[in-house]
C-alpha cells in the first residue's frame, strides 16, 4: 500500500519522500488512518517499526488542520522514557513538519539541563511537546505550560516508562489532561502493569500487532564468546581492530565500567567514549553527534543511555557485560541491523556468567554455539548445566526434596548430566537465529509473522 492512499496531505507525502521512504511499514499502515480519523490506538510495535512516523505524521496533519490557541497551552503531548528517545521524537518531527504551510511548534522537554531556556521557549504554548515526566510536571508546577488543550496524548515506549519507575508521574500528567482527547499507546512488550494503562487510558483502541514482515526482518548474527572477565577489556580492543569496525555500541553495566573501560581502550589507542544517565545532557549530545560522525569509534554506554537510540550503520552491538533482562537482550541487540543493514551482536560470556546467559538464550529459543578467540582463551571454566529445557525457568529450581537431601548432603533424586553445554566449541562460525516471542508473549521485531490488526472486544 502506497503512503498516498493513507490520507496524508501533499506536504506530509513530500517530506516523506525526502526522507527516501519508499512505501509504510506495517505499523504506519494500520495506525495513521486510524489516528486520522481520531481513534485512541494500542501498538505494540518496536524501536525500528517506524513507529515514530506512524503517530507523528498523522499528528502532524490533524494538527495543521487547526490554529493553536492562544496561551500556555501544548496540544499535543508526547511522553517517552529518556532524554534520547524525546530528543529524537522531536527530530523527526520537524523534519517531518518541513513542508507544512504553517511550522508547528515542536519542543523536546526533558531534565538535566537547566530548566529556565525550556520556560522561555515555551511562551506562547507549542504544538507538540515531546517530554519525560519528571521534567514536564516540574514546568506544569512553574505554570510554563499547561495540559488543558491536549487534544492527542502519545505514550511512546510505555513498557519503559513503566520499568523507569515513572508510574506516578505518568498518572499525575494523565490526571491533568482533558477527558475528552485521543490516546495512543506505543510499547515492544505488555506486561500487566502496561495493561492496566492501557485498560486505564484508552476508549474502543484499535489494537495493532506489527512484528516485522520478513523482508523487513533484521539481519542480526548473534554470536557467544567465552572469555575471562578481566580480559574482556583486551578482547573488545582485539576484535575492534582485527575487524576494523568503524562503529561499536558496547554495554556495560554501571557508569562506572562505562568510564573504566572506555579509559582503558583510549590508552590502547582507540577513540572511545562513555555513554550514561549522569552525563550532562550536553555531553550526552556530543557524544552521540561524534559517534553518529564516526569521530569516536566505540561508545561505552549503560541500558538507560542507549534506549531507543537510533544509529544508522551501526555494524556492532557487544555485549560486554550481559543483560540484566532477556526483553534488554532484546533492545540492546536491535541497536544494530538497522534500516535493512546487517549487524552482529556479540556476548562475552564467562564461567560466572555462563548459567544467566543460557536463562537469555532460553527465553528467546537461541543455543549460540561458543566460540573462543585464539589469545583470549577462558581460564576459569564454567560448572555444567543441564541443556536447555522447554519448561519454565521454574524447571531450574531444585525441588523442596532436593535442597533438604542438599543440605543433609545427600545427592539429589534427580542425578546431574554427565556432561553439560560448556563444552567448548571449537568453531568461530557465527550463528544467525531468528527471536521468537519469549514466554511472556513479547514480539520481536525479527520475527517473520503476519501482520494483524485488531479490535478488542
Ligand atoms: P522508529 O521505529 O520510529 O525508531 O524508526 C526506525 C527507523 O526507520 C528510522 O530511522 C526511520 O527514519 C525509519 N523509517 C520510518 N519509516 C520508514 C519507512 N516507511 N521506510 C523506510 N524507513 C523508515
């Protein structure tokens, strides 16, 4: 389906153009029609559906449709889970504003940065305020700007704003809208607590289901590496160099280890530079715009740093310290393999790590074979672990019986395989395996299905 015949004005339908969009995702097919014509919708749709356009492109012609009033008043208003993701949201949607006979007033509001500019610029209201809570209810307290008009409310990301603890301030922002308004609710996962929002928040949704069409469906090699923690730091610098990336994402778990690492790789020569939440967001901007220019080569970043960030060409994803979180296995690795690139995903996995990361391959149905890197072979080895079951993680947990015949030292009733998957593979061939839905239900971009769309009863 053409993006003409979705209803979109000349000048949407031009910058669409400009920005080369050949014809709309899945998720833009079914949601700007429904937007159009005023409906409150449910998706549960990804980083890298386009899921951006396909609210903010309707948005943008319903709003060109009508002359903001006049006073503090914002009537569009976008909340997402980081500084990141508001400050791209807005991007896009000037750039796709572009062509309108009249600008629409688009701002990105978002905390740690001073609070005094955002005031200023918000005199005479805006049209479209892309925010994270705790900043925006700050300026609704400042009097800067007020919810009153809001005719479209958008939740982007909402599993996320949830999981950041952001469950009051959203529900206090909820609170200062008008009753009557449209709801858009975009989110990859729906865990019960986004279920209630949504219960909570939206009127007769249209329901869309968009996993990626298989052609659209990243080309994302998934690869396991064993080695000692304390020479991932030497590794990550070896396969940098061996492979001549141009552009590594690298997480880490804490802010820490953003610094210490990206420290070390800068002594060994590379240009490497830390991502994470106590930057300034000035610093955070920089770093980006140079990683984005190819004028720093590996970034360092923590999960909260890197959410929703879009980087075209980004060939690698290392995971240097592993996932708290099968669903962040899954943000994490989608950072690569974008916009129909290839991408390569790679975790470094030692014996402490072994069994969390076997948990990860089993809830998104992987068994990477593990590789080892001649130079940076593993010393300490990894207690065997029963191959992946299809059972629950429940089926891990010793029985009730188990631990008291443990700890009467006795074995368990159950004896434990001879042999497990640590058996070192002498292979350094990558395996590439489609994510299927986890056992929540998650749906993964990658995942070849039909596209449905839905209303619930
Ligand atoms: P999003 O899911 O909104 O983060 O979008 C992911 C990427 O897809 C962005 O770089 C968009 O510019 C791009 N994109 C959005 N819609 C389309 C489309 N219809 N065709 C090609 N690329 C698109």
């Amino acid at each position: 389906m053409p993006f003409a015949s979705l209803g979109l004005s000349a000048p949407l339908l031009r910058a669409i153009a400009d920005h080369d969009y050949t014809e709309p995702t899945p998720v833009q097919s079914a949601a700007i029609p429904a937007i159009l014509r005023g409906a409150d919708v449910w998706a549960s749709a990804q980083t890298g559906s386009g899921k951006t356009a396909a609210f903010a492109l309707p948005i943008l012609q319903l709003l060109s449709s009508s002359p903001r009033p006049r006073g503090r008043f914002v009537r569009t208003l976008i909340l997402a889970p980081t500084r990141e993701l508001a400050a791209q949201i807005a991007d896009a949607i000037l750039a796709y504003s572009r062509f309108l006979p009249e600008p629409i007033k688009t701002m990105a509001i978002f905390g740690g940065v001073s609070i005094n500019p955002q005031m200023m610029d918000l005199g005479g209201g805006a049209d479209v305020i892309v925010a994270t809570p705790g900043r925006l209810l700050d300026l609704i307290e400042h009097n800067a700007v007020s919810l009153a008009q809001v005719s479209t409310l958008v939740l982007d990301e909402a599993d996320r704003l949830l999981d950041l603890g952001f469950t009051d301030e959203v529900n206090r922002v909820i609170a200062l809208l008008p009753a009557k308004r449209q709801n858009l609710l975009f989110s990859a996962t729906f865990p019960s607590a986004v279920q209630s929002l949504a219960a909570a928040l939206l009127h007769d949704p249209l329901r869309i289901d968009v996993p990626a069409e298989p052609a659209t469906t990243p080309d994302i090699t998934q690869r396991a590496i064993e080695v000692d923690p304390l020479r991932r730091t030497q590794l990550l610098r070896h396969l940098v160099q061996e492979n001549k990336w141009p552009r590594v994402l690298v997480f880490v778990a804490t802010k820490y280890a953003t610094e210490h690492v990206a420290e070390k790789l800068r002594k060994a020569g590379l240009n490497a530079q830390a991502l994470h939440g106590e930057l300034s967001q000035g610093a955070r901007t920089r770093v980006l715009a140079d990683f984005k220019a190819s004028k720093i080569q590996v970034v360092l970043a923590t999960d909260l740093a890197a959410r929703g960030l879009d980087i075209e060409e980004l060939p690698v994803v290392v995971n240097f310290d592993l996932p708290r979180s099968a669903a962040d296995y899954t943000h994490r690795i989608g950072r690569t393999g974008r916009a129909g690139e290839s991408g390569i995903a790679i975790n470094f996995v030692s014996a402490g790590t072994h069994a969390h990361f076997r948990l990860i391959e089993k809830r998104h149905h992987l068994d990477l074979p593990r590789e080892q890197i001649t130079g940076f072979e593993p010393e300490e080895i990894a207690a065997p672990l029963p191959p992946p079951s299809t059972g629950g993680i429940k089926g891990k947990r010793k029985s009730k019986k188990d631990k008291l015949r443990e700890a009467a030292g006795l074995p368990p009733t159950t004896p434990s395989p001879a042999t497990g998957d640590t058996t070192i593979l002498p292979t350094n061939q990558p395996t590439s395996r489609a994510i299927e839905p986890n056992e929540s239900g998650e749906l993964f971009p990658w995942r070849p299905h039909q596209t449905s769309v839905r209303r619930p009863h």
